[in-house]
C-alpha cells in the first residue's frame, strides 16, 4: 500500500530529533477531529487507528480518551518509529507499540489478532486505490465489536465531484502521480461499509471541505 507521493504536507523532522517525523495537517486537525472522535466514540475499550503515519494524531486521542487503549498502525517502519517516539515523548500509557499493518491486504483481519471498539481511518482512501481501499474498508468492518465504531476521516467526492478549486486541484494532482488512486466517492465509500454489516450513524462537515463518516455495528454477539 505504501507509495512514495509528492504531497502538499509531506512529513519532516527537521529541528524534532530522534525518530519523529511531523506533518502540517496532522497538526491543524488533530483537535479537531479529537472532538468529534470523544462525542462518539465508546468511553472505554479498544481502539484501533488505521495508517497512524507520524503518531501526531494517536498522541492526541490518546489524551482525550484515556478510557481507551489505543493501537496504532502503519505499514512504513520510519512513521512506525516516529510514532514510537511520539508515545514515548507523550508519556501516555494507554498507547500500544505501534503495528506493522497494511489496511490494504487483503485478510489481515483474520490473521492479526485484533478485536476493536472503536476503529479511526484519517486521511488514508484518497492515497489508495479503490480496490485497496474497498479491502481496507471491508477488512476494517471486520476486526470490529458488536457496538463498535468506525471513524473516517478525509476529503470525499460529492456525486463523483469535487466540490471545490483546491480539492479539484489535489485530486487531480494524486491522479497525475497514480491514475488508481484520489479521491473516493462519499456514497460508494458507505456502501461499502454497509455492505460489509455497518450502519452508516451520521456524516460531519469539517473544516476544508473534509467529512469525518460514523459508522456502528449493530447486531450483537
């Protein structure tokens, strides 16, 4: 799933030291998303981030939902050790050593024993292809628990558009890099959680045209 883009924010670590890496994104939205993430999300449990890149984002949730433990993941060993770092620097104790998981692998769910309560996707789908992210989605809805949660964060297409100039313009830069990947539809991104037995609870508008996607699995053990 790793690829190697030319990204607006692509992560650095100048002036940090160590392993850590930081990205301007993570830091303009963590908060944010935060926020929404505690309205939501289960008070006490497991929780899995999904593609958890520099760590600046699972530092933070970390914090603010200390009645969760928190796994995070990513697949490129330098962010694994900037979010290494990044916990370690934070002194939180409900963070796990970051996995090394590739959300976009078809059967990880089976093989890696992972149980959620709460499942947090930020700014992975528009990186990926669609058959990578339809694996992703599907393998996600998996590994969670009855009652559990699953979070998507990121910039979505409205009726296969973007709905506006600086979103027109990074897709189409993503598409230039790799025809496969950019953004994906809103609609068929809840169909497909749908369809693999989640309930689509609610879409929240964020700030810079991005959507947080809430999604619940209902039926019980």
């Amino acid at each position: 799933m790793t690829r190697r883009l030319e990204l607006p924010d692509t992560p650095g670590t100048a002036a940090l030291g160590a392993a850590r890496m930081s990205a301007p994104s993570a830091l303009r939205n963590r908060d944010l998303i935060a926020a929404e993430l505690r309205r939501v999300a289960p008070a006490w449990g497991r929780a899995l981030e999904i593609a958890s890149g520099t760590g600046e984002h699972v530092i933070r949730f970390a914090e603010v939902m200390p009645g969760l433990t928190w796994q995070p993941t990513d697949p490129d060993p330098l962010r694994r050790a900037s979010i290494a770092a990044w916990t370690m620097q934070s002194g939180l104790d409900n963070i796990r050593p970051p996995l090394d998981l590739d959300a976009a692998r078809v059967g990880w769910a089976e093989e890696e024993p992972l149980t959620a309560d709460l499942v947090v996707v930020v700014n992975l789908l528009h990186l990926i292809s669609g058959a990578e992210a339809e694996t992703a989605l599907t393998e996600t809805a998996a590994v969670l628990s009855p009652g559990g949660v699953v979070a998507l964060y990121g910039p979505f297409l409205r009726d296969g558009e973007a709905t506006s100039e600086g979103d027109a313009v990074f897709h189409a830069s993503l598409r230039a890099q790799d025809p496969a990947i950019g953004y994906k539809d809103v609609i068929d991104t809840c169909a497909c959680l749908v369809e693999a037995g989640l309930a689509h609870v609610e879409t929240v508008a964020m700030p810079a045209n991005n959507l947080l996607l809430v999604f619940e699995r209902s039926d019980v053990a």
